[in-house]
C-alpha cells in the first residue's frame, strides 16, 4: 500500500467576483456608463480647480484619454460645463457645510462635492442617494485617506434642502430607485 500525501500547497477557494477591487472600490468593469462619465468629469474638475485650464481645452483633452468611449458622453457635458458655469453657486452652497476654509478642502474633494450638489440640483432622473454613493466611490476612488467621509457629510447635509420631498420619502420608507437615465447601464 501507499500512502498519497497532500499536496503541501493547496489554493484557497476561489472567491465570488463581486465587481470590487481590493480596496472595496469598484472594478471598471462593473462601472455604468453613468459612472465613468462621473469619473471622466472629476478628472476635469480637477485640471479646472488646479489649472484654471479652459473649459474647452479640458473638454477636448479629456474626450481624447483612454476609455471615455464607454462614457455616457451626454451626463459628462452636463456635469462637467454645468459645475464649472455654476462654480460660485455650487461653493456657496458647499462652504457653510465646512469645518475649514474652501481653500483648505483637496481639490479632489471639492470636484466630488461640486459632482453631487449640481446633480442634486439639475439631475431628477437620478435618485438622491444614487448621487450620494456615487460622489462617495468617487472621493474613495480618486481621494485621500477620509475624504469620502468628508464628501458623505456635506452631501447628506445638503439632500435635505436640494431633494427635501424625495430625501422625505425615502426616510419615511420609500424604497430607493435606480439611476434610470438613458444608457446607465448596470449601477448608477
């Protein structure tokens, strides 16, 4: 008789995909298009915040990286020339939410911000806490350490005002709907 001994290394089992990387952010893969517009439009908001670089020459300089394809092209207009066009107004609803000056906040942070108070404002057709979580990815993606806890704060501090009957209903126990807006694809 002979004995079969085990083999000394075994692989663990394999692992569900959840979509998610390492660091709970999301895969590309796993991204709507919806989302990847939002992302597309965070790296511009950035050049802008930054650079002071020209709506147009980022618009243009963006469009040309890698991937925007996927992008819904329409919610990243929208997002980017609508926060830029509407930058005071978006910082003067931000700012009495601070703990510091706007100055002090990463420019990463401020996009992300700016991203969800004009979608709360001019983006019905997504529901308020797909806005919320999306900024958050976002901040967690994109951010520092704690930013996302941050971006959380001032947003849930400012649905209440922006989307007050739809934050309403959901508290009161509304169930939450998807981001149904033309070619979102999976998530929001």
């Amino acid at each position: 008789m002979t004995e079969t001994t085990p083999p000394s290394k075994t692989r663990p089992p394999r692992q569900p995909r959840t979509g998610l990387k390492a660091n709970g952010t999301r895969k590309a893969a796993s991204k709507s298009n919806r989302s990847r517009a939002r992302e597309f439009a965070l790296q511009a908001l950035y050049q802008h915040i930054v650079g002071r670089n020209d709506a147009a020459a980022i618009d243009a300089f963006t469009r040309d990286l890698a991937g925007f394809h996927k992008a819904d092209s329409a919610h990243y207009d929208a997002v980017l020339h609508g926060c830029i066009n509407t930058a005071e107004d978006l910082d003067a609803l931000i700012t009495p939410l601070l703990d510091r000056k706007l100055g002090e906040i990463s420019p990463i942070e401020r996009a992300c911000m700016w991203i969800g108070v004009y979608e709360f404002m001019h983006c019905m057709d997504v529901p308020w806490r797909v806005v919320l979580n999306e900024c958050i990815e976002l901040a967690k993606e994109f951010g520092g350490t704690d930013g996302h806890k941050y971006v959380n704060a001032v947003l849930n501090g400012l649905a209440p005002r922006l989307r007050a009957a739809e934050v309403a209903a959901d508290k009161a126990g509304g169930k939450p709907q998807a981001d149904t807006g033309p070619a979102s694809g999976n998530e929001a």
